[in-house]
C-alpha cells in the first residue's frame, strides 16, 4: 500500500482547492433568483415560513416541483430563516456546499489510492469545471450539492467499513445513502458505485486481486459483496418507486409517452458523447438543450453507438493492468443512467446538471492515466506541475464567464438563446435575446410577433412565464405557458400557478380561462374541474357545476370536497334527495365532515324532520361552537318544538356572534316579548332589540314594526305601541299582505285597551 502523503500536503492541498473555487464563483453573490427558483424559493410559501413544524411536516409528507427530496427543502427554508429572501445567501451556501464536496473527494480519493497529484487533478476538476456552474451557481439545484455531501460521506463511511466490517459501521452506509436519497434521487445508483470500488481501489473481490496494487482491505468473494449491498439496493428501490409517483402526478413523465423507445435511445447514445465532450471542451453551454428530434443524420446515432461500444472493449480490455479505467468509464455510465433519457423527463434532451457525480468516473481516467503517462515519460515532476496550473488557471476562468450568465433570467436566456446548440435560426435567437433585453414588453394574445417557434424555444417560452409570474402579471405568464403548451401539450400541467395566482388576486375570469384551457388539454384533470365547478356555482350556474364535480368524482370518487359542493349544486336544482344522498356520502369518506353535516341538518330542517336535523346540527356544532347559522337553525327548531327557553339561548348565541343581523334580532326580540312563560320575557331587551333590527332596516320592514311593537306593549309603553303597529299596519297594507293585516288589527285592539300581546301556552 502506497505510502500517504503528508498531513501538511494534504492541508495545503484543501487551502489551495478552497481559495480557487472561492475565487471561481466569487461572482455568484451578485447574482439573482432564476428559472425554477420561484417554485423552490421565492413563491413557495411553505418555505418562505423558514424551518417551522408545519415545513418539516410538508417537506416529509407531500410532493412538489415532481420531487420527494425533503431535506433539500429543509436546507432552502434553513436558508430563508437565516438570509430571507437575499439570493447572496442562498448562492453562498451552494458555493460552500461544493467547496466541502469538493475537499471530500479530494480526501476520499486520497484516503483510497495514496495518489496525491491525481486525487488532487480530479478534486480541482471537479470543484472548478465550467460544466458544473450549472448545479452551483442556480439554487433550485441545491438538490445536486446537497446530495454529493451524501454521497461523499456514504463512500467515506463505505471506505471506513470496508476496512474493518462491522453492522456500526455499515449503518452510517445506509443512513448517509438514506440521507442523499431524500436530498435527490439521482443517488439511486451509488450501491453499484460501490461495488466498482470494490473491484478497485479497495480490492475487495476475490480471486480478482490487483497485483500491483495490494491494499490490505479484507477480500470476500462476489456474491458475498453483492448480498452485503441488499439493504442499499432495497432503500434504492423504495427511492425510484416513490420518485415515480410524485413525477408521474406532476405529468413530468408525460415524455415517456411523447418520445418513442427508438427516439429515446438514439438521444442517449448522442448525450452520452456529448457529455463527454463538454468535459473535454466546455464550449456552448446553456440551461436548456432541446429535444434533437429529426435534427442530427442517422449516421450520427450510428457513430455515436460504436464509439461507445469500441471505449468499453477498449476499458475492459486494458483494466487487466489499469483497473481504474474501468471504474471511471462505467462510473460515468452508470451514474447517467437515471438521466440519460430512457425514461424522458420534461422536454430536454440532456443537461449540464447531470454530470455533477459522473464526471467524476471520467476524471478520474483522465487524471489517473495522465499520472501514468507522466510517470513513465515525464519523470520531470515540474512540468506536470506547470499543466495542472495551467488547466486549473483554465478551468477558473471558464467557470467565472460561465457564472456570469446565471445573473438573472434575461441574462440566463439571452445566452441560452444564443448557443448554437439550442438554436438553429441565428435570427430567431436574436430576436428572442432582444425580447428579453427589453423584459418582453406589450405583449399580448393577438400582437406576440410570430418568431420562428419548435421545440428548441418550448422551455424559453414556458420559463419567461415563470418570470412573468414572479413579476405578478398573470395574463402574460398565461400566454407565455400557452406558446410553450402549443408545441408540448404536456406543458398544461404548469396552467395551474398562473390560475391559482388569479384566483388569490380576485382576478377569477381570468383564472377560469385558463383553468378552461387545462380541461381541453385534459377533460379530467382534477384540480381544474373542481375550480371551474367552484366558479361556477359561485356564479349560479349550478348545472354547469355539476358537470364539473361529476368529472372530479370520475378520476377520485373519494373527493369529499367536490362531492360536498356536487350536493350543494344538486340541491339548488331541485334535486334535494339526490344532495340528502350524496352528502351522507361524504359522512362516509370524512366522518363528522362539518359542512356535510351542516348542510344536512339544512336539509332535513326544511322538510320538517326536526329530529335528524338536530342530531347532525350539533354534530357540526362539535368543530365550531361559534357557527352563526347554526345558532340561528337550532334556535328555529326550538321555537317551532315550543322549547322557548333553549330558542332563546340559541338566538342570543347568535346575536353575540352577529350584532348587526336584523331577522336574528326580531326573532329574540319577539319571543322575549311574548313568551307565555312569564320567566322567559324580558321587555326591555325585547324593546331594545327589536328598535335596532328596525334601525338596520331604515323602520320599513313591517314584520319588525310589528314586533316592536309587542315590545313596547309588553314593556307597558302603549302609546309606542299603538304608534308602532299602525304604521307597521299601513306598510303591510300596502304591501297586499292581507293576512297579516288581519292579525295586526287584532294585536293593535289589545295594546289600545292597554294590554300586552302574548302566545297562547
């Protein structure tokens, strides 16, 4: 075993690796919240409320963006608890993420191998390649930092196991993996990372002992290792099976059905060479790279197939004496495989992102071969000093240009839009650039000028909607999502921010409209139907509301809210049994619903079974004692049942709830005044709520009139009495209410004889 090199090379080594990231993303801080930002940061409420039991609860138990990484989001509302809403903070933690990824490999390598100049060649290509700007320098991408902590710290404590085997040691293994699971699910294939480490550095396997290389790790044979990694790949399948839930109910899998198997395969044979490339060469790189479609000849797909195939004969064959050939090549296989596209995700073909964990597989050939070069033909250690320098110095420099263009979304755009690799027409580039130079001013449905649109400007279209939508104009967002939508119809998925942001700002037509444009990409999409059935019944079209509820119920029968609101419309149509019906549904899916319960009790009130109305009235009554219509209903029962007294507790209930509400007033004051229990009359509050239910109706209403009148009687103040009635008699007159006219000279005949109007017992 090579001898480790001094402590004090090592520290060099890290202070050295540090002050260069530092100064290659030193521009970061200067730099804005872009693209997805607004859904990972500045628009997500949940994380704006910092770290709190309500986020550490939806962190862990919902999904959002299409992802499950709960400690991802933990980090960002960390970081909205300390720097708010400054971007500077939230970039500078990316930074110091990647700078402590990078010392971890570094170390890790190091630790591995007892190489000192080539762990530090990958180190630094790591921590300072252009290619990586993209997972440092956007903070929506905190998932791919974050989870290469984890997974450096799963390789250090697999390399620490490995030495002495123990269940201690192997449990920091499989929390470490568990942890970088929860910040992205790209670690998936970190166990069979593993086992590559086992063939070499560490030698693990044997009967397949690297002769030049004899670690002293303890050897067990293939199928021992192999069963030794079964609880991984167990956490690993629980990984890829919820990450396929929460991206196929976001329709983030919708490509999977857009792209054929062969068209899938052709862009992962032209991705897996163009990834190689730009680490090679870091020239065109931009946030987005369009769907190649019939773009690139067939002989390109060909070319690019045995390249491939003639690199892994060509590994295979030379890692009988360099075994990390070998481990690179299928690292940086292997690592891509979740994102190569056989599974197509959104509507790129590949992005820079992606490469973050496996280029460190082609670093390492790289660096590892060049050590063998230069240590069989430079034995000058001086000049592969010189080169190091050179390339880092390089590398620094590309990086800084690099970060520059994530400053802000018209910057990030404008240059995406002009790397050839995302545009063909060199004229619509230049328009699309100016388009954004001047923020996309005026625009509208009817007057957005016709640019040459495909597939290469689906997701500059769909993210200047995005940026519309942090500027709050909502209808521009709106027609943005629509251009994006015309070329991928899957895109109607994203709809739902724009609608639901109208619908917050009262802007309800033009959330309708666009909740309409969901349903005609997808009649049964769920949310949409429910808003528009809501909509509609808010509007009085209870017909039309029920077309929309009934198409929620088709896709989730157990949606008690749309079932709760289909009654209701049911009702308002006429149709009282079907609603009776469907709301004890609803009691079915959510027992002790209150507004099911509520709205039963209505019901059964109405049709004059008081009985049933009561029980399901004070089982609704159990969520909100303060239920102003409630207090009212029960109130009506008990009067109608003769049960006064507990009439009038109820109304009183309801008068300290709603002070200003006139029927509730008249009706106490009524029965204060003319209860035939003598206990349960009280003139003077009969007088004085009856006097403001006639305030609150400017003293035209002729049934007040008449009840402040018995008010007034009952309080022995005949003269008001006399007064009040006959003028509440005149209204009714001439309102035509005969029948009350009837029995309002009755009453006036008893307050002119100076006697009180009371109920018969």
């Amino acid at each position: 075993m090579n001898p480790l090199p001094k402590k004090w090379h090592v520290v060099i080594i890290c202070l050295l690796l540090a002050i260069a990231i530092l100064v290659a993303y030193e521009g970061v801080r200067h730099n804005d919240f872009v693209y997805d930002d607004w859904s990972y940061v500045t628009l997500n409420h949940h994380i704006q409320s910092g770290i709190t039991p309500a986020t550490i609860r939806w962190a862990f138990t919902k999904f959002h963006s299409a992802n499950w990484h709960p400690l991802t989001w933990l980090s960002h509302a960390l970081d909205v608890e300390i720097f708010g809403l400054d971007p500077a903070g939230h970039h500078v933690t990316n930074v110091i993420i990647h700078l402590v990824n990078s010392l971890l490999l570094f170390w890790i390598l190091q630790q591995m191998t007892g190489k000192l100049w080539a762990s530090t060649l990958v180190a630094a290509a790591f921590a300072l390649h252009p290619v990586h700007v993209e997972s440092v320098a956007w903070v929506s991408e905190r998932k791919d930092v974050l989870s290469a902590f984890f997974a450096f710290l799963t390789i250090g404590a697999y390399v620490r196991y490995a030495a002495r085997p123990g269940i201690g040691r192997y449990l920091w293994v499989f929390l470490f993996l568990a942890f970088g699971l929860m910040s992205k699910p790209m670690l998936v294939t970190l166990p069979f990372i593993l086992g590559l480490l086992d063939y070499w550095p560490l030698n693990r396997i044997r009967g397949w002992s690297d002769k030049e290389n004899i670690t002293g790790y303890p050897q067990f044979s293939p199928s021992t290792l192999l069963m030794e990694k079964t609880p991984l790949f167990i956490l690993v399948m629980v990984s890829c099976i919820i990450t396929f839930i929460a991206q196929r109910g976001a329709g983030a899998t919708a490509g999977v059905n857009l792209f054929s198997i062969k068209m899938r395969l052709c862009n992962m044979l032209i991705s897996y060479v163009s990834y190689l490339g730009k680490m090679i060469y870091p020239r065109n790189l931009c946030v987005f790279y369009p769907w190649r479609g019939n773009s690139i000849p067939d002989y390109l797909y060909l070319l690019s197939f045995l390249f491939l195939s003639a690199t892994t004969v060509l590994v295979i064959w030379l890692s009988r004496r360099k075994r990390y050939l070998m481990v690179g090549w299928f690292w940086f296989l292997g690592m891509l495989v979740p994102v190569i596209g056989l599974v197509q995700i959104g509507g790129q073909s590949m992005a820079d992102r992606y490469t973050y964990l496996p280029g460190i597989g082609f670093f390492i050939m790289v660096s590892w071969g060049l050590s063998d070069l230069v240590s069989r033909w430079l034995p000058d250690k001086r000049a592969l000093g010189i080169f190091t320098l050179i390339l880092i110095a390089a590398m620094i420099a590309g990086t800084r240009r690099q970060t520059r263009y994530w400053e802000n979304n018209i910057t990030l755009f404008a240059h995406t839009l002009g790397v050839k690799d995302c545009c063909r027409n060199t004229r619509s580039a230049e328009d699309y650039a100016r388009y954004l130079e001047n923020q996309f001013h005026d625009i509208d449905e009817n007057t957005i000028r016709p640019i040459e649109i495909d597939l290469r400007f689906v997701y500059a279209w769909f993210y200047l909607g995005e940026y519309y939508l942090e500027l709050n104009n909502i209808e521009h967002a709106y027609l943005c999502y629509n251009k994006s939508c015309e070329q991928m119809p899957e895109y109607y998925t994203h709809f739902d921010k724009p609608a639901q942001k109208a619908k917050e700002q009262g802007q309800m037509d033009l959330a309708v409209r666009i909740w309409e444009k969901v349903i005609k990409y997808n009649p049964g999409h769920i949310n949409a139907n429910y808003n528009l059935g809501m909509a509609a019944v808010r509007q009085g079209h209870y017909d039309k509301a029920r077309e929309y509820f009934n198409q929620v119920l088709k896709k989730n029968p157990n949606h008690y809210l749309a079932a709760n609101n289909l009654a209701f419309a049911l009702e308002k149509t006429g149709k009282i049994d079907e609603a009776i019906d469907l709301w004890k549904r609803v009691l079915t899916i959510v027992p002790n619903y209150p507004n099911a319960n509520f709205s039963l009790g209505t019901a059964m009130y109405l049709q004059g079974r008081f009985d049933e109305a009561l029980e399901y009235f004070h089982t609704a009554l159990q969520s909100n004692p303060d239920w102003f219509e409630i207090q009212v209903r029960l109130g009506d029962i008990y009067y109608q049942t003769n049960d006064f007294k507990t009439a009038i507790d109820h109304w009183t209930h309801a008068v300290r709830l709603e002070p200003e509400s006139p029927e509730v007033l008249n009706k106490l004051a009524w029965t204060l005044a003319t209860a035939a229990d003598e206990t349960l009359r009280n003139p003077a509050d009969a007088v004085r709520y009856a006097q403001k239910a006639c305030e609150l109706t400017q003293s035209v209403d002729y049934a007040k009139l008449d009840t402040l009148s018995a008010a007034y009687a009952a309080a022995g103040e005949y003269d008001k009495a006399v007064e009040t009635a006959e003028k509440s008699i005149r209204i009714a007159t001439d309102a035509g209410d005969q029948t009350y006219v009837q029995d309002a000279q009755n009453r006036l005949k008893l307050y002119q004889a100076h006697q009180p109007y009371y109920l018969s017992p």
